[in-house]
C-alpha cells in the first residue's frame, strides 16, 4: 500500500522515485533516471551519509558547475579523473576485430590544423628534443591504407600546447596533418612530449588532492586516424618510461597504446634528419583501423 | 597485470580507479569515493551512455551547478525530486523506539519566529480559510511533555509563504512558536494551506516536465518539535484531500504524517473562536518525540 500511493519509506525509497517516471514519454530517458535512481539510491544507502556530508557533496556538485566557461569545463575533468570519461569512449568504440584502441580526445585539438608533406617538422620553434615518428596504417587484414589523413598534436617539452601559450608558442606549433600513400607509411618530425597537468586549482584539483592523487599526464602523442569505409580512431601513444605512465590522471593509458621511445646515438642520421644534436629519438607505432 | 600497472580496460574501469585512491589519507573519503565510482561505473555500464548522451548529462550538471546563487540552490532541488532528501533524512532520523516520523525541512524556515502564546492565530492578514491545529506531545511511552516548543510554519491558501511574498504579505504571517505546559497540549490557529510548485524554471523543472511529472508539493504544515532530553523532529503534517498527496514531487510524504482535516459546520464554534464564517477547518495530530 505504501508503494502503491507514492508514499515515502526508506526501504522502497528508489522504487517511489522509479514508480513516479512512469508517465515518462521518452522511454531512453525513462531507461536512464531508472538507472540512475536506483545506482544514486543504492549508493546513498552504502555511504549512509550524515547531513553535513550530504550539504558537503552539494556544494562540490554546484562549486563543479559554477567555475564552468567557455574555455573551462570542470564537469569533463570530473569525469576524466573518475575514469568515466574513458569508460564512455570504451563503450562507444569497442574494437572487436582487432583495430587499434581509442583514448579520450582531451580538450586540446584545434581543427584546421595545416596539411604537412610526410617528413615534415611539426615542430615550428625549435624548441625541445628532435623526434622521428613513424608507422604503418593498416586494416584489419594487415593491408596497407592509402589517403588515410592523420592529425596529430602534442605539448611540448615543458608540456604546454599552443594554445595554452598565445604568443609564446608559434600558432600551430606541433600540430599537423598527414596524408598516406599507397604504402600506408608515414612520418614526420617533432619533439618529445613531456607530462603536464590537468588544471587543478578548481573544485576537481581540490578533490585530487584530498585523495592524495596528483593531477598529471603521462608524456603522449595525440592522434585522429580517418580514412573512407573505416571507423575513425581518436587515441594517444604514450612513453613507457614517463614517471606518470602508471598513473595518468585521467585513465587515459592503455597497455596497447605505449610506445616504444628509442633515443638513437648517430651523429650521422641525426644530421641527415636536419637535427643539430648528434642523437635523437624515435618511435615507430603502427595503427589498425577497424571498418 | 593491466590492473596492476593502473592501466585501463572497459572490464576492470572501476578498479583502476578506486585502486588510485589507495593513497587517500582520509578513510572516510575514500570510502565514500569508493562506492560512488563503484556505482557509477555500474551506471554507466548499465546505461551505455552514447558520446552525444553523456554531453548532454555534463551540460545537465554544469547547468544545475550555474543556476545556483544565495537563494536558489537547484542542487538541493535535484536531490529533493530524486527523493534522495528524504532518504538522507531517513538515515539520520531513524526512529526505532516509535517516535514520530522526519520529514524535509524544506527552505522555507525562518529563525527568530515570534514564540505565540496557546491559541494564537499565526494568521495575520485574515487572508485563507480559518482552521483550528491542536493536540498532544508525549514520549514515547505515552506520557505529556511539558515546555516543548512547536516552531510551526506554513504557506498561505494561495501557495506562498511570507518570505515569497514580501510586501505582499505581513513578515511572519503564518508563522509562530508555542510551547507545551503539563498537559502537553497544543493548540493555535491558522488557515488550511495548500499545495505550490517548486521552482521549475531551471533544469531541475525541465527534468521533471521530460519525466511527465508535475513540480507540485501538497498542501501541508511545517512543525519543528523539540524539548530538552529529546531528538529533535522535524516535520510536517499533510492535508490527504490534497490532489498531490499521492504524488509529492519531493517525495516528502509518509503514511504516518497524514492528519484528518475535517470541516466543521458548526456557527456557534466558529464565532466562539473569532471567526468570521459559520464553519471553519479542525485538524488533530499528536506528535510523539524519541530520546
């Protein structure tokens, strides 16, 4: 009786909340309050929460919201250091047939980004240790991909993107596309990434610290593989031996995404790269797009 | 090892996460976090948000937290309409010993409400149809407690409370504060209330339109009970002719706070009391406070 009337208890408190959905006329969101009422209900219950803890997460929730702008979003970064963003993109971009594995786009890529020939510098201030990048695009099959467009991005080697340098990084510094040919091979020239934190002076920095995380990124390379016919890939590749690899404030690694970082000790290669050290690094990665 | 190294798998997403928090320094903090990853991580997988669906909830977040100012808080509203309020208010005022039974305080609460003496009427603009509230406090083993005070509140017959109404209404109309002699008795007069909406301009409001439920509270009376010795209760008593009584958006009705609000027809009486109509409105409760 008191479920049937709406009526509140404890017990049947996520069943009153469900019930009251009934007259729902979108039946996804209908799906999704169900499941969310309960997963909230069942959570308040585990916590038991005092009423000060309760007032203490409402005010986190609408602190979140509040630093929110156009250029910040604190809701995304909650949900990146919670592995929900990670989650999401796992679930929209299951790979069953073997393609290479997405990771989250970060809020960083600039479309518009210029058309580079293969070998190019993306690299437009010098700045940094040389890097040579390279790789196959191939399906599923192992055949090579031609007209494959690859934009790629990174931070530099103090790990900042252009972006978050107006006017101390040259525009477009480290960002470029490139076309395959009919091997599917490509390359080009940049720098190593280096780590860098997500912002974390806001609500979301605050609640890093108090779990006694830190806010950083494993040093990466950010990638967009599209070609005709074929599922487009958003990922990463990362350093295996930057000191946050096993640690990536945002989930962000997986085993499949690391790269192999190689310093190359060879004067001669090195100038015939047009590089002034007389060593650098490379890393060859190859990519797998799934139809 | 993928789960030892940190890194992330759709399969294991919650463990990578709550295994970050291992370094947490507060154990009630990373308790709590644990279960709200743990559960959200159930949600998700549950719901399968599509990219496009898990935006639109960050901008449903982002939105609640930056409609909120000094007087609006819509968080409050989302935990109210998900009925997790009332749950929270359940976990902290269980009442195993048979006391009267919690209800949301609701925002409407003014301190400093002028303390009345028996039989006051709280009405102060002769607005509203007249009604007589009485009865007892006891213990719970059925005996009257003395120099209890009732803070008591309620919105007028058009929905609002004073504090809505400023310049409209005169300051504390509707409000007062009794306290008990030996007998345990109370008793005042008032107007019957009735039902209003909660604000529903916000997100909140659209949530509920999209749900197909209506933003109505039913019309009650807001009581704050304590005497010295005992928990305090805070509560209300419901009209259950009110349409909404089977559907309160907050879910802040339960069985045993449903009060007889009966119409009496009697002249006499009602020039006897002061009032102006040859009928008025009786309500009985008695409220039974826990140690």
């Amino acid at each position: 009786m008191t479920q049937d009337r709406g009526y509140f208890s404890e017990e049947t408190s996520a069943q009153a909340v469900i019930a009251r959905n009934a007259a729902c006329p979108n039946p996804r969101l209908a799906q999704v309050m169900e499941v969310i009422t309960r997963k909230l209900h069942e959570a308040v219950k585990e916590i038991e929460p005092s009423e000060a803890e309760w007032m203490q997460a409402l005010q986190f929730l609408t602190a979140t919201g509040q630093i929110c702008n156009d250029w910040r979003q604190e809701w995304i970064l909650f949900s990146d250091i919670m592995g929900v963003s990670m989650l999401v993109d796992a679930i929209n971009h299951r790979k069953p047939d073997g393609g290479s594995e997405n990771t989250v786009l970060g809020p960083f890529h600039v479309a518009d980004a210029p058309e580079m020939p293969m070998g190019a510098n993306i690299c437009l201030d010098g700045k940094g240790e040389d890097m040579v990048v390279s790789g196959y695009v191939r399906d599923t099959q192992g055949r090579p991909l031609a007209g494959v467009r690859m934009d790629v991005w990174q931070a530099n080697d103090e790990g900042f993107y252009d972006v978050q340098q107006k006017g101390i990084q040259p525009d477009f510094n480290l960002r470029g596309v490139f076309v395959t040919g009919a091997d599917g091979h490509y390359w080009f020239k940049a720098v190593k990434p280096k780590f860098y934190p997500i912002p974390d002076d806001g609500p979301v920095g605050k609640l890093l610290a108090a779990l006694g995380r830190h806010p950083y990124r494993p040093a990466h390379l950010h990638f967009i593989v599209q070609a005709d016919g074929f599922q487009t890939l958003t990922t990463h590749i990362f350093d295996p031996n930057c000191p946050y690899i096993t640690s990536d404030a945002v989930f962000g690694v997986k085993e499949s995404l690391l790269a192999n970082f190689r310093k190359v000790e060879d004067a001669a290669k090195s100038t015939a790269m047009g590089f002034t050290a007389d060593w650098f690094w490379a890393v060859d990665f190859d990519f797998v797009l799934a139809r």
